[in-house]
C-alpha cells in the first residue's frame, strides 16, 4: 500500500490540481443549461472529483505515467459534468478543455516566475516533486504561486470565460475537427511539462526549466485563443444559417400575407356593399347595420399607406393588436420606403411590431400603447417604434438580454432588423427611458 500511495509532494498535488480544475473549468460551464437537482449534484461531483484524486495511486512518478493520472483525473471531471448540464459533448469538452487550459497555464506562469525569481540551488515549484514531500519551498515560493493563479484566473476569466453566451452550442461541421486540434495543443503542452518537469528532477537547470515553461505559456494562449476563436466562428455560422431560414419563411409569408390582405379587403368592401342591399331590402334597422359594419370593419385594411408591402404587415398587425386589445397608432408617409424591397420591409416592420406586441400584450389596458413613426429629415429617413415594458430591460451589446430560460432561440427578431437596416447602410439605435422601449432607424438617401 505504501508503494501505491507515497506521502510526498506529488501524492497532495493530486487534490491541489483537481481543485484548481475543477474552479478553472467552473468559469466556463457556469452559464450551460443545468440539470435538475444541480446544487446537490454540484456538491457530490466536487466531493467524488477529490475523493477520485485521493484515491488515485502513484506507484512511480515517471513522466508517462504522470500525463496519464492527469488525463484521467480530467475525465472524471468530464463525466461528472455531463450529469450536472444538459450541453452538447461538443460544447462540454471546448468549456472543460478551456477549464484545464487555464490551470495549466496558471501553473506554467508559476514555474516561470519561480525559475527566475527564486535564486539558490533549491528547486522550485516542489508541487510536482515526487521524492520530496515539500510543497513549496518558502513563502516566497507559495506567494508566487497564489498570485500566479488568482491573477491568470481573472485574467482569463474576463478575456474569455465570460464572453460565453447562455445557450450557445459548439456545433458546426468542422466542430469535431476544431475540438480536436485544441486538444492537441493541450496534449503536446501536458507531455512537454511532463518530460520537463520528469527530467528536470534528475538534472536540474533553472534557466532552461524557466524557458520551457515560458514556451508552454505562449503554447496554450495561442490553442485557447485557437479554440475560442472557432467557438465564436461556430455560432456565427450557426446564427448566419438560421437567419436566412428566418428570411425565407419571411419572404413566403409575405406572399401568403398579402394574398390574404387583399382577400380580406375585397370580402368586406363585397360584404358591406350586400349588408346595406340586405338591409334596404328586408327593413332591417340601421343601426343594427351600423354595428355589423363596426365588426366587419376590424376584420377590414384601416391602415393605407402608399407602399403595399407596409400596408399588408401593418394591417396584419393590426388585427393581433386588436385581439390583444392594443392601442396601435401609426405615422408613415409609405413613399419613403421605395428604396427597400417588398420583401425586406415586411420583415423589417414585422420583426419591429412583434416584439412591441410581446412587450405590451400583458400590461394594463392604459400601457397597451404602439406607435410608430416613418418621416423624412432633409436627405434622411427616420423609422421609429416605441411601447411600454414592465420589469428590468437590460441591454448587451447594444441588445435587450433575453430574461428566458433558454435563450437559445431568442433574439434573432432584433438581429434580423438590424441586418435589414445593415443591408441598407443605415444606423439602429435601442434606448431605455423611464419603462418605454424605443427602436429608431435612420437611413441617409442620396439623389441616386
């Protein structure tokens, strides 16, 4: 037994580096969907995690044996996490990938500070030392090491851990390969440490275990920054793919819509013009007329314009808006539009309205206000929407964060208006002011 578990320095790194993993993997999978129960979970992963590094035996400490315990010791932590979030394998490994990267790097920091600062023939960093039980070698040593972790943790916290978005998926075609290559950088890091870190223990040279240690800093920076980088270039892609889906529907129901308007239109002026014949012929009373045309008419176009395709999304609109019971107000010189495509100003004002129409359905009859605005100022165009909200409305990045559990498919409304606006070189501008929501869009219209 005493061969299997020696009492030395790297028998207590065991549970120092699954600590200090399981806190750098933590900064990455906070945001991940959870499972249920997952505090109790969190709690008996964190404890079997440690208990599985105590546990683990150490019969030599040759450097292949070393990359091995530290591969597994990961892989608990993979297992772990997959019973504590529902997140694609892809998406867990790239965050619990970033979680080891930014331990190693911490630590590699440390060698690096330690081989440069701390003179004498003593060698630092013991953590990794497998015939000593020394764990530091001086308050020098263990300072050097507290700042190396808590200054690289929050550095990499703030560069990349948090610039996760809650409900995003490492998911694209290449996915796999990109994780892959990630990995690689992280494996060769670990075996280059390992066979240094092995040898430098037989013939030990300060300055050549300082350089190597400062190679494998600059190694694993450039694999996260790899890795993040296809991280970032999946869900661009992801959301381009989806947001041409989404201009497609748009453009098939703005066919279906307008057939539909129009239809709509030539019933009711018909079925008007019959109610009055009816009425005349069979004495009914007038203002029983009057009422059926009061009806008739919600159904009926109120809003005319002179752009068609506005006047098929607003009078669209206007029948959601009566059926929630919203006051639906609208200023638009429809000529001003001629510059957009049919198809682009359905999605434009139907992406715009839907999201009023969300904010307010719910709020007392005296908030149930919409308005919109559509002017011209000198060579400019101005499109403005503004309604009522309830609740805290935060903005990221110039758009509301979504308050919905998953947030995944949430968002491409506003995204899709400002790609419409984009699309046309002009300008989206979002403000908050005392529980009102307003949208403006100006575009700059030359003579052409």
């Amino acid at each position: 037994m005493e061969s299997l578990y020696p009492i030395n320095g790297l028998f207590f790194y065991k549970l120092i580096f699954m600590a200090v993993l399981l806190l750098g993997e933590s900064m990455f999978v906070f945001k991940l969907e959870k499972r249920n129960h997952f505090y109790l979970k969190a709690i008996i992963s964190i404890f079997s995690c440690l208990l599985l590094a105590l546990a683990f035996p150490i019969p030599t400490g040759n450097e292949f044996y070393s990359m091995m315990m530290f591969f597994v010791l990961f892989a608990f932590t993979y297992a772990f996490a997959f019973w504590m979030f529902k997140a694609d394998w892809r998406m867990l490994l790239f965050c619990l990938i970033c979680g080891y990267t930014t331990e190693h790097i911490a630590y590699e920091v440390y060698s690096t500070l330690t081989s440069f600062l701390i003179s004498g023939d003593s060698k630092p960093g013991g953590l990794y030392d497998y015939n000593s039980i020394n764990m530091f070698d001086g308050p020098l040593d263990f300072c050097l090491w507290i700042i190396s972790y808590i200054n690289i943790y929050w550095i990499i916290f703030i560069c990349f851990a948090r610039r996760i978005v809650k409900g995003q998926v490492f998911r694209s075609n290449d996915g796999l390969k990109v994780l892959l290559i990630g990995a690689f950088f992280i494996v060769v890091d670990i075996v280059i440490n390992s066979v240094v870190s092995y040898y430098s223990s037989i013939h030990y040279e300060r300055i050549y275990v300082g350089f190597a240690s400062l190679l494998n800093v600059i190694c694993c920076v450039f694999g996260l920054l790899f890795i993040f980088e296809m991280y970032y270039r999946s869900n661009l892609t992801r959301e381009y793919a989806i947001m041409q889906e989404i201009r497609k529907e748009e453009k098939n129901q703005y066919a279906v819509s307008k057939e539909t308007i129009d239809l709509i239109n030539i019933k009711c002026h018909d079925f008007r013009h019959q109610i009055r014949k009816l009425g005349k012929e069979q004495n009914i009373d007038e203002n029983a007329i009057n009422n059926i045309n009061k009806l008739i008419k919600i159904y009926d176009s109120s809003i005319k314009t002179s752009n068609n395709a506005l006047n098929v999304i607003l009078s669209e609109k206007s029948l959601t808006c009566s059926k929630y019971g919203i006051n639906f107000s609208c200023i638009a010189n429809g000529e001003l539009l001629s510059f957009m495509s049919d198809e682009d100003i359905y999605s434009l004002f139907g992406n715009i309205l839907d999201n009023a129409i969300e904010a307010v359905k719910n709020l007392d009859n005296d908030k149930k206000i919409i308005t919109i605005k559509i002017k011209s100022v000198g060579n400019m165009i101005s499109i403005s929407e503004r309604n009522a909200y309830e609740g805290n409305l935060e903005l990221v990045d110039g758009l509301p964060k979504s308050k919905k559990p998953n947030s995944r498919y949430h968002g491409f409304g506003l995204k899709s208006i400002k790609l419409v606006t984009e699309k046309y070189n002009g300008t989206m501008e979002l403000s908050i002011d005392d529980n009102m929501f307003s949208i403006n869009l100006l575009f700059i219209i030359s003579n052409n």
